[in-house]
C-alpha cells in the first residue's frame, strides 16, 4: 500500500515514479550481458546462410538445395534464434562478422 501512496503523490507532484522492483528490472536488463548462441550453425543451417548471403530469395534457396520453402523458412527461424538476429539483413551482418560466411563476390537477384 505504501508504493501506491508513494505513486500517486509522485504522479500529483508531476513526477515519475518507480517501484524498487521495476527500478531494479530495468538496470538488469540495460546492464546484463548480450545472449550468445546455444549452439552452432548445423551444416544445413551454414548452406542457407551462405545462399542468404548471395542474396537468394527462399524460394530460390529451396529449388538450390532440393527442400520445400517452408523448411527453408523453418531453417530460417532458427537461424535468426541462434544469431539473435530479427532480419535476413542483420543475419547475414553477423555470420559475416563471426566469419559463418564469406562475402560473396556477386549476388543472384
């Protein structure tokens, strides 16, 4: 009850306020360690990187490769879990930067 009155006097006063729990939330989160990947890229997993990184579209990635779209796009998600990457972009950004692929010389658009 005493972090409520404490918020609406806060609030009255025009002032923020936190509670000590969330105060403590927040510093965690800005000062923890960034994630690192459970495990490594499985050999598949490198093979669509690499066509990601030519710039293949998944469409193209699975007629290469001789799978269905929708297991490149599976491979796809876990790659971006394992990465912690959101887009093909930032993927391909941090498998060239861990050194997963190399820069391709050409693209295939």
């Amino acid at each position: 009850m005493t972090e409520i009155a404490a918020a609406i006097r806060a609030a009255a006063a025009g002032r923020r306020w936190l509670s000590p729990q969330a105060t403590e939330a927040i510093i965690h989160a800005k000062t923890a360690p960034p994630p690192t990947p459970d495990t490594e890229l499985t050999t598949r997993e490198l093979e669509i990187m690499t066509l990601m990184a030519k710039g293949l579209k998944n469409p193209q990635i699975a007629e290469t490769i001789h799978i269905s779209v929708s297991t490149v796009k599976f491979h796809i998600g876990v790659i971006f879990k394992k990465l912690g990457a959101q887009t093909r972009t930032e993927a391909v950004m941090i498998a060239l930067e861990k050194g997963l692929v190399e820069r391709p010389d050409n693209t295939t658009r």
